[in-house]
C-alpha cells in the first residue's frame, strides 16, 4: 500500500530541490500531495508541484477546494508522514511556539503522524541559539529532523545549511517505513 507524504514547502532558496523530491518519492512509490508557504510559491510556482506530484497544491488556509471539508485537518488526517523540505528558520519557529497561523503550521499542529522537518538556511541562522532553541523544541515535541548538509551556501558562505539532497531524503524516508513496518 502506498504511503501518503504531505511535503511541506516553506520559502527559501532551497525551494527548487523540493521539485525534485517531489520526484523522487513519487518514483519510490509513495503518494504525495505538497503544500507550500507565500514565501515558497516567490521561488517556484504551484504549477511545478502539480505536476510532479499529480495532486493538488495547497497554499491558502481558507481556500476550500470542497466546503465538505477544512482542508488542514483533511490533510493532516491523510498523511503518513509530514515532510516539510525546506524548513526555514521562520516555520521552524512558528511550530516551535505553536503559531498557526498558515496552511502548514495550522496542518501540523493538527497533524497526529510523524511531523519530519529538513532545515535549509544560511550557516549562522542555522546555528543562531534561538534556531537551536527551536529545533530542540521540536524534537522534544517529537518532530524528527534531517540534518541540513555542509557545502557551499546561495549566501556565498560555505557551511552547514544546505538541504540534503533528495535522493538522501527519499532514501530516509523508505527507510524510517521499513521499519515502522518491521515493529508490527
């Protein structure tokens, strides 16, 4: 049975690697819907995740596709997994402190799956303490994390920032379900 991954977009430079993990976990198989922040749809455009995804997009808290539905807590239900790739330092703090106040962190708090959260930002918001803060947070909560690869950065900083690769994603994704699976 194909698994259901909701990828949450947030908006950083990073945004154009979600289009090929969105790619990427579709050819493994699993079925994805993806959601993005204001700030993500200024780098890359709905239309693309559409079309990876074969699903819609959401973005708007209060655009109802069906009124049967609220959309967030639909989505929230549905997921497997919640992935949000990249993670900015703003959603990072908006969950870390509860702040709903947008499709994906208002789909989060609502979320009873396992919420993953790969960071993508310049090398000294990564390790500024309040990030930090948050991330441990978060962990405490529960969210699990993929930790952000070292490299060169858009900033033109070389250091740890960079969204791992979506193949390495994909990968750890797999593989956290073949576990689960192994446990019942």
């Amino acid at each position: 049975m194909k698994k259901n991954i909701l990828l949450c977009v947030s908006g950083g430079i990073a945004v154009y690697k979600a289009v090929a993990l969105v790619s990427k976990l579709s050819q493994a198989n699993f079925n994805v819907k993806v959601m993005m922040t204001e700030s993500a749809r200024k780098f890359v455009t709905p239309l693309s995740f559409q079309v990876m995804s074969k699903n819609d997009v959401y973005y708007d808290t209060f655009d109802e596709k069906e009124s049967s539905v609220i959309a967030h807590i639909d989505l929230a239900d549905w997921a497997d997994l919640i992935l949000i790739a990249p993670a900015t330092a703003n959603v990072i703090g908006k969950l870390a402190n509860g702040i709903a106040d947008d499709m994906i962190t208002t789909t989060c708090l609502a979320a009873t799956c396992p919420v993953w959260l790969a960071p993508a930002m310049n090398v000294h918001m990564y390790d500024h303490p309040a990030v930090k803060r948050n991330i441990a947070r978060l962990a405490e909560d529960g969210c699990s994390f993929i930790e952000p690869s070292e490299g060169f950065l858009a900033c033109g900083y070389v250091g740890k920032g960079r969204l791992e690769e979506p193949e390495k994603i994909t990968q750890i994704v797999g593989k956290f379900f073949v576990e689960e699976a192994d446990k019942q």
